[in-house]
C-alpha cells in the first residue's frame, strides 16, 4: 500500500503532537496531585493528621463566619495535656510524640459531631465547630475525658493520658473574632488546670 510521498514525516508530526500533549496531560495531573499533598501537609500536623495551627487559622474563621451569618451556637474546646514534660523527662520525647498520638486520637472522634480537631502545636490541641445549643458545647469536654478513659483502659500504656479542658460557645456578633473564642477557652482550660 502505498500512501504518497511525505505522508511518513506528516505522520511523524502527528505522532510527536500527540505525543507533546500526552506528555503535558501527565505533567498537569501529576502538578496537580503534587500541589495538593504539599497543600494538605502545609495545613495537617504530620503526626497526628490533624489540621495544624495553620489549618486552623485558615479554615475556622470560616466556621466561625457562617455561624455568625446562620446565628448559631460556635464552639471552641481548648486542651492542654497534663504531665507532658514529666513524660519526655522520663521516657523520652519518643514516648512524648506517643502520647500526643494517644491525646490526638482522643480528638479525632469529635468529628462525628460536625467538630474538627486541631494539633496546635507541642501538648496544645483545639477543637472547633457549630454545635446546636451551650449544652452540647459543655458536653464535648465530657466526650474528650471519656475518650481517654477508654483509651487508657483499652490501650494501658507507660502511664495515663490526662487534659486539663475548657470551652467557650456563643452565637458570633459583629467584631467577634476567633481569638477571642480562643482566649476565653483558654481561660476556661486553665481554670481546669488550677482546679486539679
């Protein structure tokens, strides 16, 4: 069969045009997928996979807007573990990261009641969200220390995981910001802290 002169070298153009856009159709979709797992290590704590401080500030004043647009109840739980120094002093700051694993595992079930979990940084955990009314605020400290009972009692390691907690809830006004949800959390943790 013959197919005429240059058909060869018009084949060969096609060919290497096909090939040039296949090649930049890879190159695309792996850019892609590369930017979106340095996107999410850049907002998730590598340890615990939990949104990290700059998750945080990035994604809940987000939360914190919509619940002050819908006049719903925002929640901020602050936790501060216990006896963390006495735990790297002791055994190490592998079994220190160990721990911090343990207390982010106790967290993480938070999630299921629309409340995300953050890994501040060291032994400093968050958790933010909308919840329905003061009450269910109150009762994610309840569900926190209930999740590190079990998970001492399940799981007995070196020593017991413990958190002093507190919470702040409120419908958002105007000129509320995070950092005052934060600061009032705080508060509350720290008066948890004092009183143990």
């Amino acid at each position: 069969m013959n197919l005429g002169s240059g058909t060869g070298t018009t084949l060969y153009s096609v060919l290497m045009l096909l090939n040039g856009a296949l090649m930049s159709l890879f190159l695309q979709t792996n850019l892609k997928r590369s930017a979106n797992t340095i996107e999410r290590m850049a907002v998730h704590d590598i340890m615990t996979g939990m949104l990290n401080r700059r998750g945080y500030m990035k994604k809940a004043p987000i939360e914190l807007e919509a619940a002050k647009q819908k006049g719903k109840v925002f929640a901020l739980l602050s936790a501060d573990m216990d006896h963390m120094k006495d735990i790297n002093d002791q055994y190490g700051h592998l079994m220190g990261d160990e721990a911090i694993c343990r207390m982010g595992r106790a967290l993480e079930g938070l999630s299921c009641y629309g409340i995300t979990p953050v890994h501040i940084s060291g032994d400093e955990f968050l958790a933010y969200g909308i919840v329905k009314n003061y009450n269910e605020a109150e009762k994610l400290i309840q569900y926190v220390n209930d999740a590190l009972i079990k998970i001492n009692r399940e799981e007995p390691w070196i020593c017991d995981i413990s958190a002093s907690l507190g919470v702040f809830a409120a419908v958002p006004k105007e000129g509320e910001t995070l950092d005052m949800f934060m600061t009032n959390a705080d508060r509350a943790m720290y008066e948890d802290k004092n009183n143990s």
